[in-house]
DNA sequence: TTGTAGGCGTTATCAA
DNA sequence: TTGATAACGCCTACAA
C-alpha cells in the first residue's frame, strides 16, 4: 500500500514542494520552467504519484463529490436517473456518493447527515417526502440542494422532475378514448409528489369527460410488484362495481396489480385495461407488454447533475424549477372497453 | 451556507478544540468530565456542528468511502449486488463511491484512477475483464482491492462470486433432463469470467450427456436484449440445424432471444425452451416467465463489503475466494421436447 | 521562475 | 482531566 505524498515526488525531483505543485497542475504548470515541470513529471510517474484528493478538498473548500439520494437501487426507475447523473459528474471529474433511504424518512436524514458531514458539494435528492422538508432544508442551509424527480410543494429549492400531472392526463385521456368509464387507481404514496401529480392529472383528465374514479388505492409501503398485488386484490375484493380500466402509478404496480387480476380471473386487457408508468426496462416485455407513461429519466438525471454543477459555480444563481414532459406509450395492456353496458356508463 | 468548525465550538463551550475534539468522540468522551463533555454537547447541538469527515480523514488516513466499479447502473444485475454493499457499508457509517465502466476497460482504469485518488478505503470491482488484470493489480498496490462478481484468472485478490459453473452446469442438467439434444448458447464475452465458467459449466453438463452443442455465440457487446436479439438473429440464419434448447448467459439475452425467436416463428417454450440466468427482478414477470438460474446477489454484495471491511481492520489477511452456489429456477420457457427425432439425436 | 510560510479541520501525542 | 502542539497532504499568496 504504498502512499506517494507530492512531497517525495519534490525530493526526487530535486525541487520544493511547492514547485512540484505548479509543475503537476494543468492549470499554472506554465508558471514553471518546462525542464523542471519535465523533472517533476518524470519524478511523479516513476513513484506512481497520485494526488490525494482529499487534502485538496479539504485546502480548496471542495470534494469534488456530489452526494445522491434513492429511494433504493434495486427499483427499476432509479437506474436511468442514476445512469445520468454518473454520466454528467463523470464528465466533469466528479462522482456520486449514493444513499438509499427504502423510503424512510428517518433514513433519508440520516443520509443527508452523512452526505452534509463528508461535505459533498451539493445533494441531489430523490426520495423525498412531504414530511422530509425540515430535514432538507436543514441540510439546504450547507449546500446547494437539488430536488429531483420528487418535489416538494412549495419549495424554493431547485427541482428538475417529470411533469407527472401531464403524464396522469394522458393515462386518462387514453382510457377515455378506449370507452372506458368505470376506471380506478393503484397508486403510490399519499405524500409524494409524483404520486401526488399524477393522481391529479389522472382525475382532471377523468374530469373531462365527466367521469368519477370507482377508487384510488394508496400504497402504504414501498410501490413495488407485491404492493401492486396487494392493492388490486383489495379493489377486486371490496369495490361495489368492477372498474374495465386501472391506472397503476408505475410499472411494477401495474405488474403486480395485472397478476391480482389475473388470479381472480380478470385477464388483461380483455377484461380490464392497465395503464403504468416509467416504461421501466423490460416494460415492453412483460405479458401483456404494458402500455405506459415514459419518462425522459437518463436526460432528467444529467440536468440535475448539471444543475448541481452549475450552483457550485455560482451558489446565487436564482433555482430553476424544471418539467419534462412525458409520453404514452400504447402498448397490449389497453384495449377497447368491451361491453355496451360500460359504454353507456 | 453555514459550516460551523470544531474551534468554534470549543470556543462556545470555553474549552480548548481538542478538548472539545475529545468530548465529541463517543470512544474517548469519557475521558472527559461529565460536566464538560455536556458543555460541548450543548454548544455543538446550539451551533449544529457538523465534524468535517474529510478533515478527520486527511488526520487519520482515512476517508470512510468505498469505491465500487459497475459497469452500469441499468444493469438489472447490479442493483442487487449495489444494495447488498449499500446496506452492509451503511451499517459501519461508511458510503460507497460509485462508478461506470460501460465495460470499456479504458473506463475502468479511469475510475479505478478516481478512487485512488480519492482515497477510498477500498475498492470492490464487479466489472472487470481479463484484460483489466494490470490496472487492477496496480490500484491493488495502494489499497485493498475486492474482486465481486467477476473474478480474475489466477488472480490472487480475495475474491466472491458466484459459482458459475455449477450455475451452466444446472442449466445444462435441466435441459438434458427435458430431453434436449440439440442445444445453442447465447452467451456473454468471452473474457469475462462469470461467462466464461456459465460456458464451461454448461458443456461440461452437456458432455455428461454426451452431447456438443451445435453452436456457442458470445457477445460482442454490452449482453443486454439487443445483444441478445442479435444473437438469436444470428443462430436462426447460420445454424445448420436449430436447436431445441438455447442457454442464454443472462436474463436480458434471453428476453432479446425470445423476441427474435418469436419473429422467426419459433415459440417459447413449444418450438424452443430458453434457460436464462440471473433470476433478475421481472424474470419471473416476462412472456414466458423465464426459466433461470438464481443468484444470490443481495448477499453478495453484502459479502464484498464486509470482506472490504475486514481488510480495512487488518490488512494481512490471507484473500478468501468465495463462491456462492446458485440455484435453478423452474418457470415456464423450458418445456420437454416435443420431437422424437430430436430425442434420437 | 522558484522558495517560504501558513492554513484547510481534525485528532494523536505529550506535557501540565 | 485539560491544554498545547504538530501533523495529515495539498495549495496559494507573497517574497525573493
């Protein structure tokens, strides 16, 4: 394990410390003679001198690390977002100290305390809650923060997310032009943005067409595949009427929620309609492949890098609140509602 | 942007910093008095001090970070293996450092350079190629190295992985057992180990059986589905012969083969029975449901960082090669053979 | 062009 | 039990 320190390379190379520092930054080397910016650079290589980052971090007041909150690495729609933000950071000599939460707010703080403590030069948030506003804008007093795919309402803080209450309007408007009108939602948590959104969306496009939702099922524990199974065998089992069509908030509910179904002998899309969310990876392979909402979540994941990169440059710039509009997808999970009865309403 | 330092809290609290420094330290706190140790307490929780992380490690040669090398984040096979070192290393308060390789070996030299640089504790590569051997050893020579996932020929890093052979080995066995004779590999590059062993492990299953199998592609990319419809592409038009039965080396091949399979006419599991690998979220969700092996990747990856961990404490310890048993997992893309003649050979 | 000195925030060591 | 001091490795005014 060995440790070269510049102040070897400098013995080597016959010359102060402080020399050999301008001869090895790209930036001032041309303050130094060029025979002895060659020495110093000779002298480096053949010891195997790497700068240790953290003492300039700690002499330059930067770390060069961006800290990144998930919810947690294993769902689906976390990866492009990450894939974005690591391609950004890793274009700028920066990486990602990452921090999954599961979704708990007590996690979530404790993340930012450590991400606050190892000085990261900015957070990108993720998972955030209603709830965890304190917390963030705590950890916001310290350094830039950045809102990503979650907001908060009101906020003053930077937030790059999807336009969601555009993304549940379009699941609605589509359901609306199949013939649906006994509709209901499996959707995520109650106080999360996203969620949120797109439960507005959903309804306001429901709204249009002068349709009321049978119901909206709220997901008490971490939206995934077994949540979505969940909560569609709830609505199977204490609906008074069966919806012909169900918004799932993402696409693991909606595989989840299409296995409920399929249990309790409702096939999809014949008997009912099922609209996701994300287009997720393998979104278009599932049975039925899943129509859904997809989200521009690689390029949302480079802007918050960008953002994050772009505050540390000047920390007064004014927070910029970002949309990106998203997309239907129309796939085999929808179909036309098949029975005169539901048209009729 | 607040950054309270220990000095003014030692200030606040009337003491000396590195009383303060003391009192602040739950290991030796107690040689402080009671009295005092409240004293800081109080001014530090009054002025929300924040201990600088990277001050404290430039003192004690220690950043509390640990480099992980993926090659991608969409990578439905890392995230396991990701949340396993998250949860382990959150537990000891330390945060992974992650970056990309796209499986560019010009990549992974680069991050391996980063984490160097930054001085990470230590560092678990689950992406390497045989052909990264020199850069690894290299990053090797300044700190510990753990091998995850993919293993290094002859290497002597301490290394956990999984058993790939056995895991081509199950595969192999199970197709045989359906009565396949006539069998294909789509499989990863070739010089990659968890690959390489699938690929031995499954001819040496096959061989007990007495069979060759007809033709064995390997990836020239990233093994993801398009690779994997690419492949199959590829098999359908050049195969003297199709194969009943295809081993495809990881779960996305196989979504990829059974697309193209599909567009040739070939249906899965009826024309042709595909074995997958990976168990990754959705396998089981897929049309059909993919028949695969299980990793046990969660706790592989907890396993990489505990073993990083314990090399952190004492640096001599002898490198354990560990290597976790896979299990095969029965759904319904593999399917007795339908012909007499196949059975005939 | 190069050397000197001081400090980033902590903590380990030694002395009181 | 507490205080003083130095050092971790680097960078940057400033002086020479």
């Amino acid at each position: 394990m060995a440790k070269v320190t510049l102040f070897e390379v400098a013995k080597l190379a016959n010359v102060h410390p402080s020399t050999a520092s301008r001869a090895l930054s790209p930036t001032i080397s041309r303050e130094v003679s060029e025979a002895t910016r060659l020495k110093v650079l000779e002298a480096a290589t053949a010891l195997g001198y790497r700068p240790n980052v953290v003492a300039r971090g700690l002499r330059q007041g930067r770390t060069g690390t961006i800290g990144v909150v998930i919810t947690d690495f294993e769902h689906l729609y976390n990866a492009p977002v990450l894939r974005g933000v690591e391609v950004s950071l890793e274009e700028a000599g920066l990486m990602p100290l990452v921090a999954e939460t599961h979704d708990s707010s007590k996690r979530l703080e404790r993340a930012l305390d450590h991400l606050v403590g190892r000085r990261a030069d900015a957070i990108i948030v993720t998972a955030a809650r209603f709830g965890d506003e304190p917390a963030i804008t705590k950890a916001a007093q310290f350094l830039p923060v950045i809102l990503a795919v979650r907001t908060l309402p009101g906020t003053r803080l930077p937030t790059v997310a999807h336009d969601d209450f555009e993304g549940g309007l379009l699941a609605a408007r589509h359901l609306v032009s199949l013939g649906h009108r006994r509709v209901a939602e499996i959707g995520g948590a109650r106080d999360v943005s996203s969620f949120v959104q797109r439960r507005a969306g959903f309804r306001a496009g429901l709204k249009e067409a002068g349709i009321v939702e049978l119901r909206s099922e709220g997901a008490a524990r971490v939206p995934g595949i077994e949540e979505g199974y969940r909560l569609a065998c709830e609505l199977v089992e204490e609906a008074a009427e069966l919806p012909t069509a169900v918004f799932a908030h993402n696409d693991l509910l909606a595989a989840g929620a299409i296995d409920a179904f399929a249990e309790a002998g409702l096939r999809c899309p014949d008997d009912i309609s099922i609209v996701g969310y994300d287009d997720m990876v393998l979104a278009d392979h599932l049975s039925p492949p899943l129509t859904t909402i997809r989200l521009p979540s690689f390029h949302l994941g480079r802007l918050a890098a960008e953002l994050a990169l772009s505050l540390l440059d000047k920390p007064g710039t004014p927070a910029p609140r970002v949309a990106l509009p998203p997309e239907l997808v129309v796939r085999r999970s929808t179909a036309p509602v098949r029975t005169v009865e539901a048209r009729v309403g």
